[in-house]
C-alpha cells in the first residue's frame, strides 16, 4: 500500500517538475530572499564569557546521558569570536541574508529583565554591524531554545504564566538596541518542539516528560501568548518608526494521507492540526483547532477573549520550518506513547521493500521534495494566503571521523536535497503561493542538540579536530553557483 502511494505521488511530482533539471534563481522573484540560518546554543559557544549567563541547556547537556557524544555548547563552534569570517563565508557563497537567534541569557543574564548585560549588547551591536557592513540582512529570532536556566528553576519556566512578562521586557529591549538596523524579527523558533521535546518526551531541555500531562499544552498555551504580548509591544512601539516585520517560527512535517480512504485522509488532516495547526489557528482563526480540543479536554488550556484578540494577527509573515514528511494513516488509540495515541495516527516513513525518500543520517530525516511544495500550499490555503519565509530546510550528514576530508567535503546528497526542496518552493511560487524568502539549515555544522557534535548539518564543514576550522562544502558551491544565476546575474535587481 504504501509502495502504490509513494509511486502515485511521485509520478505526480514528476510530471509538474520539468523545470527541476533547469531550477535557476530566475525561477524566484527578483526580491526573493535567500539565506542561511543558524541559533546562538548551536553555534555561538563563549557560553560563560561576556557576562552570559546559563540556559537550560547548559544544564541540560551536562547532565549525563542526555547528549549522544557527552558534548555541550560551551565552545559549540566559537561563531562568538569568529562571527567575521562566518559572516564573510555567508557573502562568499553569495547569500543576503541570515537568521541568527539572540542568546537570552546573554542579554539578562538572570532573564529577570533588571540588569542588562552590555557586553551581550555589545556582541549583537558588532554581529549586526558587520553583516550589514557586508551587505547581508540579519534576521532575527529572539528564542530559540535557551532559557535563562534561573527562569526555569525559579519558576518552571514555560509552565508558568509569568513568563510572558520576563519574555516581553527581553523581546523590548532587543526592538530597542537593535532594531534601528533588523527589520525582521522572529519571536520563537519552533514552539512545538519545546513543547513537545522539552515537555514530553524530554529529549530536549528541560527534560520533563510526565505521562498524559497537562504540561505540554501549557506550555505551548505560554508560549503563544509571549510571542502575542511581544508582537504587541513591536506594533505599538517600533514599527511605525523602525519599519521592520514581525512573525512566529513553526516546524512541520508534511502528512501525506496513505489512502483515499477518509479515515485516513482525517488523520493526515489531524496530524497537521496538531503540529501547524496548534499555533496557527489560534493566530489566524482565533483558537485551538477543533480536532485537538475534541481530543484533549481538560488538557489543553482555554484562551480569554483577552488572549484571542491579542493572538489575533500576530504575524507579518509565517516563518516555517520544513525538513521531511510522512504517511500517515488513522490508527485507534493504543500504546503509551499518549502524544501521538491521542492524535490517532500512525506515521510511515520505511516499509519493507522501501521508504518515502533517501534517508539522511538523523533517523527522523527522509529526503521527499514534494512534501514542502504540499505544506506551502496548505498553508496558503488554509490561512488566506500569508507571507511566508522557509526559514529552516536542510539534512545532514553523520560525522565520520575515519573518512578523508575531500569525501566529507563532497555531499552530494545534500546538493540534490536542496535542488529538490528548491523546486518545490518554486512550484508553489507558481500556484500562487505568497513564498518571500528561503534558509538553508545551517550555515555550518553545529552542535546538534541531543546529538550532539555526530551530525552535521552545514553548508560549511567544521574540523572540530583541528581548532574549528571551516571548509565549503560541495553545497556551498552549488548555492555559489546557483545564487550567481546561469545568466551571470544575482536577479537582486529590479
Ligand atoms: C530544527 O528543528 C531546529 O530548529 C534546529 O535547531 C535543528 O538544528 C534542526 O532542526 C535540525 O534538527 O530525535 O526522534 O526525538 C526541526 C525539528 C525537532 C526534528 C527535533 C527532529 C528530533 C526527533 N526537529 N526532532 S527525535
């Protein structure tokens, strides 16, 4: 079954994707943006210099058996001292933009919001600098993992209403120091995963897992309502004045129902309401979707009307973040893996004479090209049509100590990972899709959360084993390449 499906999709792929063999940057929009993306806890290392001081990652990895290798980000790949030669490698392949993450607990050390830390200032104040020196435009998130540990501890961090406030004095003082010069912002990178990871099955910071708990939802609940009160803040104070966009970074897989059957076809729908869904319906259709409110009762929270008007429209644009997809097909609840029991679905991903796509190393990441051109899609299709930035979409590569450099340099996989996903946005370009800009996850190999430094993931390869040094990977050629254009031209002009 799931052989005929993989087949009837992808000859469907194929026939629409005659331009694939040819995809050229004047395939996109003269303005499109292209870029690369990376956060502070994976790269920025210098973890307790500057006056930072810890997040819950921190802890989080030094706590044994929590990371694969036993590693951290204390050093991650020290971008804190070499943010010009990173900056300069962004130019080199040819891109205009990144999308870097602010470390909270650089800003407030404590993240209570009393005391600011100018040294962290300072950072962000040469980091900016310097990539609008070199012509690229900084894009913002100002959460994307790392909690001031002390918001944790003090006050269980996103299980606790109050952090709203602590979120909004942060997000202020960041519109304040450097938004004359960002003009898009990101509040939260990927809520579901803090929820869902950090919360559930704890494989992320801070780790708690409880069996059918209230907290996952909780904190999904807080963290909407601090990107909402930040949006706020960045609508009534600065925007008319400094110009810039706003938005929410959401992740999801695309869920391709297995059959016609509408039994499936439903739980594909309630597979995306539970990932995409969860934070934008309350955002663009004024509450939780009905599929999770059926389902979840008493654990999901309720919004005042206080909350859903402040929700309401919260967003200049949807940052989404796209890496692989799934079949899915309906399932009756069983099994204690309550999160996805209670969805009623089960996800497909390999078979016994195959799989959706080529698997990359992460166990989670298969290679299937026409699940973000779907995504993009739905997306438009469901929340009338909104601006919308790929803000992450990459793979990775395992970490092989033993093979020779060239060979680690040499990725091909990745080369046709991005021709792939690339077409696709640009199919969905063509069906009328409002698509602005796209990132490639990452810039450079980074410190891979649970995983640790055994994955990479960047265009450019990081030698860990000979004092950090970057080597451009056959990807960053092709984006080299590619971003120049066929024609010679960048398609920058208008
Ligand atoms: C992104 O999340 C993150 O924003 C980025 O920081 C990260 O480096 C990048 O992905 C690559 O992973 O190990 O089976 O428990 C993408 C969503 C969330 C997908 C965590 C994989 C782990 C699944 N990812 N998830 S598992």
């Amino acid at each position: 079954m799931e052989e005929d499906r993989k087949r009837s999709v992808e000859e469907e792929w194929n026939s629409m994707n005659s331009t694939n063999h040819q995809l050229s940057r004047a395939h996109f929009p003269p303005k499109f943006l292209f870029g690369v993306a990376t956060s502070a806890y994976q790269v920025e290392g210098a973890a307790n210099l500057g006056g930072r001081g810890p997040c819950i990652w921190d802890k989080f990895a030094s706590t044994e058996g929590k990371i694969k290798d036993g590693k951290d980000g204390v050093v991650a790949v020290d971008q804190y001292h070499r943010y010009k030669e990173d900056v300069d490698l962004i130019v080199k392949m040819g891109f205009s933009a990144y999308r870097f993450s602010i470390s909270w607990s650089r800003i407030y050390p404590d993240g209570l919001g009393i005391q600011v830390n100018n040294d962290g200032i300072m950072y962000y104040n040469n980091l900016i600098n310097y990539l609008l020196e070199r012509g690229i435009e900084p894009c913002v998130t100002l959460y994307h993992w790392d909690l001031p540990l002390h918001l944790d501890e003090s006050m269980e961090g996103w299980l606790s209403d109050s952090i709203v406030n602590y979120f909004a004095i942060y997000a202020e003082t960041c519109f304040a120091n450097f938004g004359d010069r960002v003009k898009k912002w990101i509040t939260l990178n990927e809520p579901l995963q803090t929820a869902v990871n950090g919360y559930f099955t704890g494989v992320f910071a801070p780790g708690r897992c409880e069996h059918l708990s209230p907290e996952p939802y909780l904190a999904a609940h807080h963290q909407l309502l601090a990107h909402a009160e930040a949006v706020s803040i960045y609508r009534r104070k600065f925007k008319d004045l400094q110009g810039g966009e706003i938005g929410l970074v959401v992740d999801c897989e695309w869920a391709e129902a297995l059959t016609d059957n509408i039994e499936d076809i439903t739980a594909a729908a309630r597979r995306i309401d539970f990932q995409l869904g969860w934070y934008l319906d309350p955002i663009f259709l004024g509450d939780y979707p009905k599929s999770m409110k059926e389902r979840l009762g008493d654990l999901l929270p309720v919004f005042s009307d206080k909350d859903k008007d402040i929700l309401r429209n919260s967003v200049d644009f949807v940052g989404l973040n796209h890496y692989t997809s799934r079949f899915v097909s309906h399932k009756t609840n069983e099994g204690d893996n309550h999160y996805y029991a209670i969805q009623e679905v089960t996800r497909i991903a390999e078979w016994e004479n195959g799989a959706i796509g080529e698997k990359a190393a992460s166990s989670w990441l298969y290679v299937v090209p026409w699940g973000l051109k779907k995504l993009l899609n739905y997306v438009a299709q469901r929340y009338n049509n909104p601006p919308i930035h790929v803000t992450e979409n990459g793979m990775d590569d395992e970490d092989n100590d033993t093979s020779p450099l060239h060979e680690m340099l040499d990725d091909k996989l990745r080369v046709a990972y991005f021709k792939g996903y690339l077409a696709s946005v640009s199919m969905a370009i063509k069906d009328g899709v409002d698509v602005r800009g796209y990132f490639a996850w990452s810039l450079v190999d980074n410190f891979e959360w649970q995983q640790g430094y055994t994955k990479r993931f960047g265009l450019v390869y990081v030698d860990y084993k000979n004092g950090l040094a970057r080597h451009l990977k056959s990807s960053a050629y092709w984006f080299m390449k590619f971003l120049k254009g066929e024609d010679g031209k960048n398609g920058k002009e208008d």
